[in-house]
C-alpha cells in the first residue's frame, strides 16, 4: 500500500502471539515519527520481511521519505505471514526472492488489484481450505469518510462455519460480494473451533492494513488499528491465537482538523465491518493451489 508523496499517519496494533513485523515499534504514538510512506504485507515468514526493502528502495529512488542530510528516509512497517510449510519451492539458497517481488509490487501498484491467489495472499492458507487476499471499502453516511481494508489470511482459524458453506462474517457481507449464503439455522458450540489439529507455533498469520481518507493525529489511528481487528474477531474461528501473529495497520492521509472521538468511534466499527468483509473475500476469491482447496471448489470431487 502506497501512501501520498507526503506519507500518511500511521499506527499498528499486534494481537497474535507469534508476529514477524518491521518498524512497528516506530509508529507508536509516544515516539517521533508520525507518517508511514507506505506498509507492506509479505508471505516468506521472516524471509519476507526483506519485501519492505524492495519498496523502501523504489520509494527513496523516487524523493519520497523523510528528508535526512543529503538524502531521503522512506519509513515502510511491514508485516508477514508464516506460510512456509505450504509446499512450493523454498530453495532459494542465499538470494530469498521478497526483495525482488517487494520491487515488483511497488512498480505494478495501482487502484485495481486482484484478490484470492495474489500478493500475500498466494501461499496463504486457512482451516481446510485456501486462504487469500482480499478488500472491502465503505463510506461513512454520516461525515463522508470513506474507510477500506486490505487483509491477507492464512489463519489457524476458520473463515467458515461448521455447516462449510457460510462465512462467519455473513452478517457485513454487501452485494453478495461472497456468494450471498443465508444465515445459519443453529451455530452449535463445537463451531467456534478450528478443525485444523496440527497448528505450530509460527506457521499462520492474518495481516491487515485499515486506511481513511479522515484526519486522525497518531493516537486516533492506534485506536482505529485497536477497533478493526474486532473484524478479524467476528470473521475468524478461532483467532489471535499462540500460533498466529494477526498484525492491523492503520493509515489516514487526511488533512485539517482531526476528527472528533464520536466520529472515530464510528469509524472504527466501519473499519471493523470491512476487515470482516474482506476476510471473508479473501477466503471467497482464492482458487484451489496444489493441494489446499479453494471455497468455490470446496464440493467438487
């Protein structure tokens, strides 16, 4: 996600018990830097972190970042899924390819993107099924603020319930944006739990980015981050476990006056709804890969 040429105030909230991040700890709000120029989300485990210095790399060539002496610092958090045991080939010797695909991200990067098999998203898998990238975006009735999310799962968690046809964000789904399933008839108790026995420490992830085009000062996008992974609660069975390192971003490039805690409280249960959306999208759009089965195809034999 790349921000205006001016950077964009940022904030970050860690909630699993196994993240892999880059300059969380710069953006919390007690310390200086108050603007990200862009945030990356990366498969690789910690391998693809080193995406970060791709667009780090790209966002300097180009003039943007913090004017420093005679050069440019451009500040990139990053966050990343642990996704390496989902086969594949990893033998990349002393040259991981992150850096690389981090670069090629930064020079394909537009307002149309591709969602399920894509990006971060590509060797992402959930329980029992493929996992994704995916997105959702609303506007705020109320103050005109539009509000997205861009999320990438691979948790240990489920997307879906029991029954393995309806998201658990079923309730914020817009449009049938993934497949309009009705409401279950019974969630029973056993639901709210992962069918995926074999979870290890650092082997899922789900990282997101919530963005506005409101203005927020840094505390505010703390707690927007804080509010929006409420969406990754109510879209994922379990989660925030030992074994995910669920990571939220928040961005906002608005100017002027920030807004009022009421608006904020708003819009953090929009970003909220959104990440749950896109959760469920991300799950929806992400076709069969090898050997992990995709929701569309989730009944063919």
């Amino acid at each position: 996600m790349l921000c205006p040429v001016e950077g964009a105030t940022a904030a970050v909230d860690v909630r699993g018990g196994a993240p892999g991040t880059r300059e969380t700890d710069a953006l919390n709000p007690t310390n200086l830097v108050d603007a990200a120029h862009a945030v990356v989300l990366s498969g690789g485990s910690a391998f693809g972190l080193e995406a970060a210095g791709g667009v780090q790399a790209r966002l300097a060539a180009a003039g943007r970042g913090f004017a420093i002496a005679d050069t440019v610092v451009p500040i990139v958090p990053a966050a990343i899924l642990f996704d390496l045991a989902n086969g594949g080939d990893k033998e990349w010797g002393e040259s991981p390819p992150y850096r690389d695909l981090g670069c090629a991200a930064y020079d394909s990067a537009g307002d149309a993107f591709t969602l399920g098999n894509t990006g971060a998203g590509y060797g992402a898998v959930t329980a029992g099924l493929k996992g994704g990238l995916g997105s959702a975006s609303i506007v705020d009735g109320k103050t005109g603020a539009t509000c997205g999310a861009l999320v990438a799962v691979n948790s240990v968690g489920s997307a879906v319930m029991p029954d393995g046809d309806t998201f658990w964000a079923w309730p914020f789904e817009v449009n049938a944006e993934y497949g309009g399933n009705p409401p279950p008839v019974q969630i029973p108790p056993t639901g709210f739990y992962s069918s995926k026995l074999n979870a290890v420490v650092g082997g899922n992830t789900t990282v997101a980015t919530v963005a506005t085009d409101a203005s927020l000062t840094k505390s505010q996008a703390h707690r927007l981050a804080i509010m929006a992974h409420d969406g990754l609660a109510r879209a994922l069975h379990p989660v925030h476990t030992p074994f995910d390192g669920d990571t939220v971003f928040a961005l906002a490039t608005g100017t002027g006056d920030p807004i009022s805690p009421s608006e904020l409280a708003l819009l953090g249960s929009l970003a909220a709804d959104c990440l749950s959306r896109a959760v469920a999208r991300a799950v929806y759009e992400a076709d069969t890969l090898g050997t992990y089965r995709g929701y569309k195809q989730r009944h063919v034999s």
